[in-house]
C-alpha cells in the first residue's frame, strides 16, 4: 500500500499535468501522499451510489454501471483540466497525483484481481470444449486485426506514420480488454458457450498483442529483431506463461487443500488470502520478474484452482462473496480512471478537434475489420468447437471493447516519448477515444442487440418449467390460504378479505408475465401442417398450463421465434426421441439384476406410480427439445446434491471424489442430447474389482491354497503374512499397493451412495416443482422419461455396489459414521458458542480433539 501510494503521488512534473497544478507545489504534495486516497474513496462512493441507483430503479437497469464509471471520469477530467478545482486544492492535489499514475503501476494494482476472480469462476469444461476457438481468435485472428489496423492507420490516416509505428498502435487496438469485455458479459445474459468464446480470446488475446506491441515498439526505438527473436519471445512471453501461471496455481492448490479443515476457524480466511495471494504473485512473477505475459500467467493460475479448488473449500460461498466484492471495487477505480484518463488527453491535445473524426474512422475500421477477421475464420471456428451461428459472430463482433490495458499502453508510449512531435500525444488520443466509442456506443447497445438477435432470449422449454413451479408455488400458496381462511383466530388478527385479494393479484400477475414473455404461434401462408394430437411442443404445454394467450393471437408465431427455435435445434446437436420400449427394457433389467443381489438401497420412490408413467409415456410423445432441457435441469440439480453433501461433511477431508462428482456432472450434460448418462461417465473413473478377486490370484501366483471363498480377513491376513516374508523393498510396495487398492473401493463405495443420494434428491425435486400438489407426472411424459432414466441408473450404481466386498462397505460406512456424530458434536458446540454459553477458547478448546479422532479413524479405518 505504502509503494501504491509513493508512485501515485509522485511525479508531479509528469507530461500533461493539470493547469492549476505549479511546480512550486512539488513539496507539499510529496508531503501529504496521503492525498491520494480521497480520489480513491471518492470514486468508490459515487461508485456505489450508482450501483444502488441502478439496482433500484427499474429503468436504469439495463445501463452497465461500468458505462457511468467510464463517463464519471471523463466528466471529473473535464472539470479538473478547465480549471473548475482550482479553489479546492485538496481535490486537485488528489486528481494530479493520480492523473501522473505510472502505467505499470495501473496495470500490476488493478489487473490480476480482476482478471483472476473472472477466470477463477470460469465452467472449466465449457472452456475446454470452446479452447481451440478461443486460442484461434487469440492467435491468428489478432495478427489479422492487428496487420489490417496498422494499414488502416498508415494509409487512411493524414499523420505519415511509418509500417512500425502503425503496427505498435494497431497492435494496441486489435486486442479486445478482458475487464471491459468480462464486464459486459455479466449483463448480457448470452449462452454459456458466447459468452466462453468471448471472454476467452479477450483473456488470451494479450499475448499475441503485447509480442506484436514489443516487437514493434523495439523497431521504434531503432532495435533490430530478426524472425527467430520475435519466434522465440512469442513462444517465451506465451507458453512460459502459461506454464509458470499453471505451477504457482498448482503450488497454490496444494496449500489450499491443506488448509481444508472445517474444525478450524482460520480456515477459511486462509483459504481466502492464498487466491488473493495467488492473483498478484502469478501476475508479478511473470511481468516484473521474467518479463513474459502476466495476463496469460493469471489467467493459467486461475483456470487451475476453477478446476481444482472449489470442492475443497471450506467456505465457497464467503469466497464467492469476497472475490464479488473486489471486482465490484476494482471495476469501479478502473472505469473511472480509465474515463480520467481519456478525459484528461481532451482538452491537452493541441489537434483535438481536427483527430476527433479521425477517431470515429478508426473505431468504424477495427469494427469492420474486426467483423471481416470473424468471417475470414468462421469455417475454422465451426470446425474446431460449438457450432457459431451469424448471429453469434454479429455479437463477438460488437462485444470487442477496448479499455484500460490498451490505455495503459497509450500512455506508455506517451510518457516514454518513443514517437518524434505529437505523435506519442496523438497516439493516446486515438487510443482513448476509441475505448470511449466501445464503452459508450457498443456496451450500451450490446444488451439491445442480443434481445433483438434472440441470443439472450429464453428458450420456450426453460418457459415451459418456469410456467410448472409457477403452477406449483401457486397449488401451495392456496393450500396455506385455505388453511388461513379456515383459521377462527385469524380472522381477529389480520383482514382476511384483503390477504385473499393480494394473493389473487399475485397469481394475475405471474400468468401475466408468461402471457407477455411468450412468442405467439402463426402458421406460414398458404399452407397447413396437421399436427398429432400426441405430440407436444413447449407451446403446447405452456398452453395447456393455463399461460396461453385467447382468441386468435394464438395462431402467430413470429419468424425471429422460429429463428431462434431453429438455432436451439441445431445447437443441442439434434436432440433424439426417446426409444420408450428400451427405456422399460433396460429398467427391468436393472432392476431384475439388482435383485439379485438382495439389495434394498435403491428402492424406486415412485414405484406406486408405474402404472401411470407407463401410461404417460405410451400416450404421448415426447418433444426432444424440452427432454434435453429436463435432462439439464435434473443435472443442475444433482450438482447442486454434491454440494449440500460437501457442505454436510459427507466426504473426507481432501478427498478428489467431490470433483468426480461435480464433474461427471459437466460431462454428462454433453450427452442430454441423447440419455441421462452421468453414471457412465463415474463409472469409468471408478475400480469396482472386489478386494477377494485381488487377492484370490495374489494366492494363486504365490501357490497358496484357497478353498471355498476366503473373507476379507482372510484375505488380508494372507497377504500380510506374504508381505512379512519379503525383502523390504517389495514390501514397501505391496504394502502401498494394498493401501491403493482399498482407497480406490473406499472411494467407488463413496461416490455410489453420494449419487444414489443425489439422485433420489433430483426425483424428489422433480416431482415436487413439476408434478404439482399430487407429485404427479401425468401431464408430464419428459420428466416422467428423466425419472425413469435416473432410477435406472441409481439401480446400475448399486449393483456396483453390492459387487464391492462386504467388509470394505463395512469400513467405509463406519467412517462415515464417525464423520456424522463428530459433525453432531460439532455442530453442539458451535450453537453453544453462538448462544453465549461458551467462549471462543473454549469452544476451539472442545472441538479441538474432534480433528485427532477424524484423522485416526481415516488412517487406521
């Protein structure tokens, strides 16, 4: 903090200093650094006035807060520089010093949390199916944007600039800025794989950038660098950052496992450092140090603990709430001195006025360049990942922002007077002026253009379930005002009447909110199409739910709706009919074979409904569409499971099966298409050879004897009795060998009662929000599918189960079991505490030895 605030009040000769600001002052506001700070607390409070202006009245919702950071600035530089402060000293002693900010200094304060907290929060698997569009955007179609902007600027442009300088700026301008651009995406409401496509080429595109922007900024200068230097610190400034940013993420992980103990209270805080810690030192490391890209290192840093890290958190929502709160501050200080920044070159530019239509050709030229760039590599895209529709490409094309990196770059130039005259002014002119038309123009109009493209819009089968719970919550909001109208005491102590008015005016206004987002239905002309009274399409369910508008509105479905329900098709890959028969085929056959295995585990919840969802399912066919979408939400719901486990001590500690759990769950979802499959995507992972099996060739190789079926104690005690008998060496090793093969049941026994949990949760849930008061699915064949699907697989789990040894199950349940009362004990304490009846010593005091006992009963089972 004490270095932050040296440089931000140093420098008071810097070049383009405020007019009020004399160099006889230089000593006072050395003196007084101090003075910094009122800019900074200045700017986080008007900062907040704006959010809670915005989150509160309905019409400034749609406007991106980190819009009126940006404009706030730009206004305070205006006022500063005409002179307006020039009564308050202490303003613009403040404004001065931050006005003089060393742009290293901007990028290494404000850069890596931001861009680490992003990242960190990041669906890893979205980013893997989406990484080779991301690194082409970044790689090639930056050289694309960069190369096309520097002819721009040296043909069209009146300023003589040579190919060199041409391209440092245009490498400037060519890279979109991951904090506007991440910014932008949290309001758009785009689909996961946009928004991953976006915000991955601007956290990776710095790479190609800052190579293009050193080599030409080198030629500049008079420095030569032939084609094997520019290769090889392409290959340093990218590749050795990522490899340095995925160690210390690596390194990090580890000691934030380590420090994975619930029974302690500093847990969690140091959990919470170690990400900060985390942040800065993969980001100072890679630009202070080795001089190579700190974004790519923090960005690597920070996919490795989003893959890793969350289920081994002991608090994951105090670090969600930690990391929100220092991205609401960093945007907040980064907007505002990034519209500072360009407010202040204004007025201090000698050719403003004549440059400004130069900036608005520049914007209009990286614009179109940039959509020619996404054109030109649009066949490749679509081979190398997700399917991109035109629509996607108009919106990446309008979502590239430019922001405070490419600033801080203008005014490197600047400041260093590495261009003759003007130009160095000139260049961050040009630069701040086209980051004011993107955050003015295009992250305004961005949300508008998503509505109007229908990317944001909600597809009609999420409709459909929302319309289901909106039927439910109503079923019980009138069961509770039943009982409240039938209550003799009620009546005296409330106005019956006006409660039943009030409830009646809420359901009016959920139907009128379906009615309003629904896309009517049309028929196109001159033609008609017989549609089977046994299928249904989400229209369809919405209107036999109640929600559908009357009359013949009902016939018109607009073109954009068919657009869109055209591109959800072809982006779920084609979703398939169910085969009904094969369904019941493979769930008899599951459910026989359990049998067999004399296992009550896996009872069906609903097995006195399946007459009638064999019922529904006959009668009616399903739309595949609306199943996949069912799918994805029992997914959503499952993972939600493995958290409330995770939370609920039902793990041990440090242990990978939470993320095999929470990950099967982003795997499976690729296959909604098609079947519920995420037990055959644990499966795969899983060892579920029984202990006896191992043993009974170990004996077989050894020569033993083995009459009958040995038992688990026999088994081990043959091998510890072999064991004993070898040289130490392969003691060692059949000792670590043993140990590895019982973890591994340990956890195959562990991950298929979590499911099996998880699983009966989904149903519950499933048949509570969209079965109605009657947990019913007799209006609902694809939920009534997605039930049946999930049993059959909860019997295939504990078939896997049964097929594990007795004894193994035994130890892991007693685990288990330790882990439960423990968390009682716990959990009594803690409330003790809470309550006032015990001090914090000691409540730490008693709980202290339930972390002994835990971890002798991990080691010795």
């Amino acid at each position: 903090a004490a270095a932050v605030l040296v440089a931000v009040g140093a420098s008071p000769k810097a070049h383009g200093q405020a007019h009020a600001y004399e160099p006889e002052q230089e000593a006072e506001v050395v003196a007084h650094e101090y003075e910094s700070l009122y800019l900074v607390f200045g700017a986080l409070l008007v900062g907040t006035a704006v959010i809670h202006v915005s989150s509160t009245v309905h019409a400034l919702r749609a406007l991106p807060v980190t819009v009126v950071f940006f404009l706030i600035g730009i206004a305070l530089a205006l006022l500063a520089e005409s002179g307006a402060f020039d009564s308050a000293g202490l303003v613009m002693r403040s404004y001065s010093s931050w006005a003089a900010i060393d742009p290293h200094l901007l990028l290494f304060t404000f850069l890596p949390p931001l861009l680490f907290g992003d990242a960190m929060s990041i669906d890893t698997h979205v980013a893997r199916r989406t990484s080779a569009q991301c690194l082409i955007l970044a790689g090639p179609g930056v050289l694309i944007g960069a190369f096309a902007t520097a002819m721009v600027l040296q043909y069209v442009l009146p300023y003589g600039w040579d190919f060199p300088t041409s391209l440092m700026v245009g490498s400037i301008l060519a890279a979109t800025d991951p904090v506007a651009v991440v910014s932008l995406l949290k309001d758009l409401g785009a689909s996961p794989v946009l928004t991953m496509q976006i915000q991955g080429e601007s956290l990776l595109n710095d790479g190609t950038a800052m190579v293009l922007f050193t080599v030409a900024y080198g030629m500049v200068e008079g420095v030569e660098c032939g084609p094997a230097c520019t290769i090889g610190y392409l290959f340093k400034s990218t590749l050795g950052a990522t490899a340095l940013g995925a160690l210390l993420g690596w390194l990090f992980f580890l000691w934030i496992r380590r420090a994975n103990n619930s029974l302690n209270h500093a847990s969690s805080i140091i959990q919470i450092s170690l990400t900060l810690a985390c942040a800065y030192w993969s980001f100072m490391l890679a630009e202070g140090v080795f001089h190579i890209s700190g974004v790519l290192s923090t960005v690597a840093a920070a996919l490795v603990l989003a893959h890793r890290m969350w289920p081994v958190l002991v608090e994951r929502k105090a670090v969600h709430e930690f990391w929100h709160v220092i991205e609401t501050l960093g945007n907040t200080m980064v907007f505002c001195l990034a519209g500072m920044l360009t407010g202040r070159v204004i007025p201090n530019h000698t050719h403003a006025l004549k440059d400004c239509m130069w900036v608005l050709v520049v914007y209009v030229a990286i614009t179109m360049i940039r959509f020619g760039m996404l054109m030109l590599l649009w066949p490749l895209l679509n081979r190398c990942g997700a399917r991109v529709p035109l629509k996607d490409i108009l919106v990446m094309t309008w979502g590239g922002l430019r922001g405070m990196v490419g600033l801080a770059l203008a005014i490197l130039v600047d400041r260093e007077h590495a261009l003759k005259g003007d130009d160095g002014e000139r260049v961050l002119f040009l630069v701040g002026g086209v980051a004011a038309m993107t955050l003015v123009v295009n992250a305004t109009t961005a949300p508008k253009l998503c509505d109007f493209l229908g990317v944001s819009a909600t597809p009609e089968g999420r409709m459909v379930l929302a319309a289901k719970v909106a039927r439910s919550a109503e079923a019980h909001i009138n069961s509770e005002l039943e009982k409240l109208l039938q209550d003799p005491a009620a009546s005296r102590a409330c106005m019956l009447t006006v409660v039943a008015e009030s409830v009646q005016r809420l359901h009016k206004k959920v139907h009128d909110h379906f009615r309003l987002g629904m896309v009517e239905p049309t028929e196109e002309r001159g033609t008609s199409r017989h549609v089977s009274p046994r299928s249904r399409s989400p229209r369809e369910g919405l209107r036999q739910l109640g929600f559908a508008r009357a009359g013949s509105q009902e016939s018109k479905l607009s073109s954009s709706t068919a657009l869109h329900w055209a591109v959800e098709q072809l982006r779920s890959h084609h979703p398939e009919q169910p085969d009904v028969d094969q369904l019941w085929h493979t769930f008899n056959e599951k459910r026989l074979l359990l049998r067999s295995g004399s296992s009550k585990l896996a009872s069906f919840q609903f097995g006195g409904q399946l007459p009638a969802i064999r019922k529904v399912l006959s009668e009616n066919v399903m739309n595949p569409v609306q199943l996949q979408i069912v799918r994805e939400v029992f997914l959503e719901i499952v993972r939600a499971s493995y958290w409330d486990q995770l939370q609920e001590g039902k793990f041990l500690s440090g242990s990978g099966e939470p993320s095999l759990l929470i990950n099967s769950v982003s795997l499976a979802k690729d296959k909604c298409s098609t079947c519920l499959a995420d037990w055959e995507v644990l499966e795969k992972d899983l060892v579920l050879e029984t202990l006896t099996e191992v043993e009974q060739s170990r004996r077989a190789r050894l020569g033993a004897s083995a009459r009958g079926t040995p038992t688990m104690y026999d088994a081990r005690q043959c091998v510890v009795g072999d064991i004993r008998e070898m040289g130490p060496v392969r003691k060692c090793l059949e000792k670590k060998a043993l140990r590895k093969h019982l973890r591994s049941q340990q956890q195959a026994i562990t991950v298929a009662m979590a499911f099996i949990e998880a699983h009966r949760v989904a149903q519950s849930q499933i048949a509570s929000y969209f079965g109605g008061r009657s947990h019913r699915f007799t209006d609902s064949p694809e939920e009534a599918c997605v039930v049946v699907e999930s049993q059959t697989q909860v019997f295939a789990a504990a078939t896997a189960l049964n097929s594990i040894s007795k004894p193994v199950r035994k130890k892991v349940g007693t685990i288990a079991e330790v882990h439960r009362l423990c968390d009682q004990y716990r959990r009594f304490v803690v409330s003790a505490h809470e309550g006032g009846v015990l001090q914090a010593k000691e409540a730490e005091a008693l709980i202290h030895p339930v972390a002994e006992v835990l971890h002798e009963i991990e080691e010795t089972g």
